[in-house]
C-alpha cells in the first residue's frame, strides 16, 4: 500500500480546507443518529454531496458526485473533517447500508427511485432483520410472507429494529419458501413504513431512552416486484447488507473525532490543581488508544485498497466492526474515568459536560459489542473464516452417545 501524497493529494488537502474555512457555519448542531435528520443536516447533506465530501463515488445518474474511487482522498476528507469537529455528513442505515446493497444487486429501476433521495436524507430507512429467537442465528427467522395474487402478505415480528419509528421505508428479510432450507426460501423486500399492518413499539434501553423498537406484522401486502435480488435467496443479500453495516459501525472518522474531543477533555478538565492530562496513568491509556485508533486507520486503508482494486480484503475487513465497537467503548469510558464524580451523573444536572454526551455514549456503545453481531459470533467468524481454524463443535444431542 503505498501511502505518499502527491503533488495532487496535497492541492485536494488544500482543497477539503478551503471548503471547511468557508462552510463550516452551515454545519448542523447535534442532532442523534435515531433522529430523522433536520433541515439544517439535510442542506448540509446536499452541499457536501454538490462537491464531493459525501456520496463522492455514487454515479451522477443515481443522485452522487460521481468520483472515481481514491482511497487516500477519501482518507484526507476523513482526517480534516474530524480535525475540524464538522460533521461528515448523514451516516444512517439506508445511506450506508441499503444504498451500496442496492448499488451491488439492486434493478435499474430500484437505484434510480430510492439512492437519490436516501443519501439526501429525504427517506429514512430501517432494518427488519433480527426476530425474538432469531438474532445471532439470523437465518432460523420465522416473519412469513405467503403470495395473494401479486402481492406477498408478511405476518410477523422484528425487534431491535433502529429507527423505526421515524423510518419512511423498511429492508426486511421474510421468509417466502418455509419448506426451504433456513439459509434459503428468504426473500429481502422493500417497502413503507406506512404499510397498513404494521405496528412500531418502543424499547427503552439503560440510556433512558427508545434507540431501538419492536415491529409488528399483521397481513402486510408487499408487491413481489419489490425484491432486491431474486426469490428466495435473501440471504445471499442479506449478507451484503451486514458487510456494510460492520463497515459502518467501524467508521474510523468517527471515532477519530471521539478520540479529539476526548484528548480536549483531558487537556481542560483539573483534579485539584492538575489537568486531567497531566495524570501519568490516564494519558498513558489515552496514548494506548491513540496507537489502537492509528492501527484501525490502517486497516480501513487496507480494506479500502481491497475495495478498490476489486479484491476481497478478507481477514482485515472481519475484525473491523469488533475492532471498532470495541475502541468506541474504551475513548467512552476514558472519558468517564477522566471526569472522575463528574462522570457518574446524568439527565438533568448542572455539572454535566458535554450534555451527558459521554455517559450516553458508554452506555449505548457497549449495546453496539452485541448489535450488529455480538463480539462473541465476530471472534468465531474470523477465527473459522479469516484464521481457518476449525469450526466450533456443536454441543450432542440429547441422548447421543459422546
């Protein structure tokens, strides 16, 4: 992997710069991931995508910019926008996850109707994937969709379903062939939120807050027109779905700009007369994350060049999501240590930093190690995919002889 900027990654450097120094005051203020994005995001959406900081590879016909992949530019817009504490842009299930699925194996007619308007922020989406029952043994789902006529009729129920609430549409994966084996007969539809049939209850998690919802089925009519891929071999789909959404939980951006501001705190927080940075234990962890944080960089460059290149990146792109969802929880919880009494507070108080920023953030991230696919099932992937290792032997059947 060759790393040097040249003469024309430096003029791009320069480039991302000016656009910063000059639009940085359009930047939407907060605002959570959950949230459907407000005007002031979506404009900045727009503008990001009208000189190529967001959506930049995305063809001009289907809504982009229509860049050619360049994985150090990529990376330069990456490390300036979190150098500047601006904001990349929308990051959300459909920009993320959908639209790269639908790029890969979705119709002409799906990537000219739903690409565009998903990374403006114009359509919301969520994810009908995991069931009570189903969720790290994804493919044993049970959400049936039976024919009538040209439609599918989907009875049902989802849980842990993001967004839900505030999505437009849904990717959803059902069941249409139950006589099938359970990798196959599933099927990954689109279709409305407003569907009648469908009820959207919320779950509170320990933040104190509704992130996450059950779905509810009843009877929902879904033309079979609205399939991505073919009949029956969703999984196949699925699965590339779920590959961009570790990648997207393993934004190293993101966490790029986490680390920055935890690095601030540390520099303007004191304990008595000292700066929380000054603490020889506390800076020390934060140089250890700092070293983590450089690594996964690397990694998403080497993914990347995969990417790119048309390749596979194999064993670099399945530690990516443990590795990331990992590092986010540990700058949290640096950052809650660093604040000492300070940290343990939460709604409501005069004292808090940030607005409770942190304290949610720990919380919500340790739930990312599970959602998404538990730490647990990403360590048996890239010790059976990634290092070749034998596969974990299944417990014997009751009443088997060993």
């Amino acid at each position: 992997m060759d790393l040097t900027y040249s003469p024309e990654h430096q003029a791009f450097r320069r480039e991302v710069l000016d656009f910063l120094n000059a639009h940085r005051h359009a930047a939407p203020k907060g605002g959570g991931a959950a949230q459907r994005p407000s005007a002031e995001a979506v404009a900045w959406q727009k503008l990001l995508i009208a000189h190529g900081y967001a959506a930049r590879t995305i063809p001009k016909e289907y809504g982009g910019y229509g860049a050619a992949p360049d994985i150090l530019k990529s990376r330069i817009i990456g490390e300036e926008f979190a150098r500047a504490s601006v904001p990349p842009g929308l990051q959300s299930q459909g920009i993320s996850m959908l639209v790269p699925t639908l790029l890969e194996l979705g119709t002409e007619e799906q990537k000219r109707q739903w690409i565009g308007p998903t990374i403006r922020g114009e359509v919301i989406w969520c994810q009908g994937y995991s069931e009570p029952g189903s969720g790290s043994d994804l493919a044993s789902l049970q959400t049936r969709a039976t024919e009538d006529g040209d439609d599918f009729v989907i009875n049902g129920q989802k849980i842990w379903t993001s967004t839900a609430r505030e999505a437009d549409m849904i990717f959803c994966l059902v069941r249409t062939e139950p006589d099938k084996a359970k990798h196959d007969g599933i099927s990954y539809l689109i279709f409305s939120m407003k569907t009648p049939g469908i009820e959207v209850r919320p779950l509170v998690t320990m933040t104190g807050h509704a992130e996450f919802n059950e779905t509810f089925f009843t009877d929902v009519r879904v033309p079979k027109s609205q399939i991505v891929g073919k009949r029956g071999q969703g999984w196949f789909v699925a699965n590339a779905t779920l590959k961009h959404e570790r990648g997207m939980l393993g934004d190293p951006g993101q966490l790029e700009s986490r680390f920055l501001a935890l690095a601030e705190l540390m520099r303007n927080e004191t304990a008595g007369d000292s700066r929380i940075m000054d603490n020889p234990i506390l800076r020390d962890r934060l140089l250890r994350l700092q070293a983590e944080l450089a690594a996964m960089k690397f990694n998403g460059l080497r993914v990347l060049s995969a990417s790119a290149n048309g390749g596979d990146a194999g064993l670099a792109r399945l530690i990516v999501k443990l590795q990331a969802c990992e590092l986010a929880h540990q700058i949290s919880a640096l950052a809650i240590d660093a604040l000492g009494e300070l940290g343990v507070l939460y709604d409501g108080s005069p004292h808090l930093r940030a607005h409770g920023a942190w304290q949610q953030a720990y919380m919500f991230q340790l739930g990312l190690i599970i959602g998404g696919g538990t730490a647990q099932i990403q360590k048996n992937i890239i010790a059976e995919r990634g290092l070749g290792m034998p596969r974990e032997p299944k417990l014997a059947q009751e009443g088997s002889r060993v």
